[in-house]
C-alpha cells in the first residue's frame, strides 16, 4: 500500500508478506536498504521508479520511507525498521555495529532500481547481490558474500566474512575484506583492494592505479601497465603472480625476505636475492611496479590471449 501525502513530507508504508509494490523516486533519490539476515538481490531498469518484493515469515513486515531523497527499507522486526550497520576495517581490525532487535527474521530481497541509482546496502549476516548500472554503491556485509556485475560509478565494499565477486565493473573500486577472496575481472577504473586472510585476483583489470595487499594470501594481476601508471602488491605470507604484456613498459622494483623471484621477461638479478630488493626496467619504463613478499614467491610472467 503506497501512501501518498503532500510534497517534501515522508512517505511511509509497510509491506505485508507476499506483497510486490512499486513506487515512485525522485531522480536524484539513494536507495538505503539494511537486511539483518538473508539476501539483497537488485537490478535495474529505464523508469523512475523503485519495485520491491520481500519473501519473509508472516510475523516479519518490510517497512520503507522515503524523506530528503532517500529511500529508507529495513525489516519491520529489527528495532520497528529503525536499525542501522556500519563496518569499520582499519590496519586489519575490525569493529562493526548494529542497533536493533536482537533476533530479526530472515528476509529475502529482490528489488529493481531505476538506472544509474546510488546504494547503500548490506547487513550483518546478508549475501548481496547487484546486477546493472547503478550509481555510487557502498555494500558492507559482517558474513556474507558480495557479487557485483556491470556495475557503474565509485564502488566501496566492506566484507568481513565472505567473498567478493566484481565483473565488468567502471569505477574507482575500494575494497577492505578480511576473511574472503576477492575476485575482480574485465573491469576498469582505480583499483584498492585490501584483504587479510583471503586471496584477490586481478584479471583484465585496465587501470592507471591498482593497490592490492594482503596479509596471508596470494596475489594475481593479469592487465595492461598505463604509461605513468602506479601498481603495487604486497602480501606477507603469500605469493605474488604478475603476468602483463610482452610490450609492457615500467620501472619495476621487487622485494621478498624468504622467497624467490622468477620472470619470462629478461631480468638482470642477482644469484642470491633472499632478503634483497632488486630494481630494474622493462621496455619504456613508462609506469611503475612494485611487488614485495615476504615469504612467498614473486613471478612476473607473459600475459597470453
């Protein structure tokens, strides 16, 4: 039931079980949907409108509000839908926070956008899921995986406990894990991606700046180096795996305490590297690489079609 009142005031409603509604948004408006538990699944279309349908017990109601250009869906039983979720990851910490009731049901999501929305979306112990050119997105699950697809506009994500999966994604992409793989392919734009206990794979990734650091997992990049491009890679307890093209140009610096490095690149480097940094460069030098290891292994190899 869509409850209409006069302009600029809230608009509330409340959504039984079984019920598929749709309604109306401003074209500036930002979609903010927490869910405790369950799935978020959204995609897009071409209208200026938000549909929602919600698969929940019948005890559970879906509450949503519309005020300042936000649009505002939480499950009724966590805190009457007046619960919030934040996840805070920082230098390998973490702390995240909720209000609300402390045992919400279960909700299953699935809700169409109109194109090029923002979104704030997630929840403690919530899967989600993004298909379609949305706007700026910020995702944050406490235990819960994260697949994001054709995804347009700055990107930040926030997993604690899960994988994160971004394919054909424009956009800077910030991404901060700490028990999870990440797994970015066939993207472009500025690329963080931070993880502790996971491993993050690169591939086909066209960018003038990538960052990926891990504490005990691998690293893999396969893309193209921009001219006065920055790429550095860091893993303590794992192994480092670069594979560019054979025209490739940068100057290259690589370290690693108890590992070794290998290239099919022609590379001047010292019989004994252990505990060393090397420097050298390849073709133009035009960009800049770095990659350390401090106990695992350091490869830079062909990128082949």
């Amino acid at each position: 039931m869509l409850l209409t009142i006069a302009a600029g005031a809230a608009i509330a409603l409340a959504i039984p079980q079984g019920t598929d509604t749709t309604f109306a948004v401003a074209a500036n408006a930002r979609l903010d949907l927490q869910n405790y538990a369950g799935e978020i699944v959204i995609e897009t279309w071409a209208r200026s409108e938000v549909r929602i349908v919600a698969d929940h017990s019948r005890r559970e109601s879906i509450t949503v509000e519309q005020q300042e250009g936000i649009v505002r869906v939480r499950p009724a039983s966590w805190k009457g839908g007046d619960a919030d979720f934040e996840i805070e990851i920082e230098e390998g910490r973490v702390q995240w926070s909720r209000s609300g009731a402390r045992s919400p049901s279960l909700v299953e999501f699935t809700v169409t956008v109109p194109e090029g929305m923002p979104l704030d979306v997630g929840g403690p112990f919530t899967d989600v899921t993004i298909t379609g050119p949305v706007g700026e997105t910020s995702v944050q699950s406490n235990e819960g995986d994260v697949t994001l697809t054709a995804v347009r506009g700055p990107l930040t994500v926030r997993c604690v406990e899960g994988d994160v999966t971004i394919t054909d994604v424009q956009g800077r992409m910030r991404i901060h894990a700490i028990d999870g793989d990440v797994w970015i392919e066939n993207a472009s734009g500025d690329v963080v991606a931070e993880t502790t206990d996971g491993d993050i794979h690169l591939i086909g990734v066209t960018s003038s700046n990538v960052e990926a650091t891990s504490v005990d997992g691998d690293l893999q990049f396969a893309g193209p180096l921009a001219a006065q491009g920055l790429y550095t890679f860091a893993t303590h307890d794992g192994d480092v795996t670069v594979m560019l093209p054979r025209d490739a140009g940068a100057r290259v610096m690589v370290a690693t305490y108890d590992g070794e490095v290998s290239s099919d690149f022609a590379l001047d480097m010292p019989e004994d590297f252990s505990g060393r940094r090397a420097r050298f460069t390849l073709g133009d030098g035009a960009a800049q690489l770095e990659i350390e290891a401090f106990d695992g292994d350091i490869e830079i190899r062909y990128l082949e079609n």
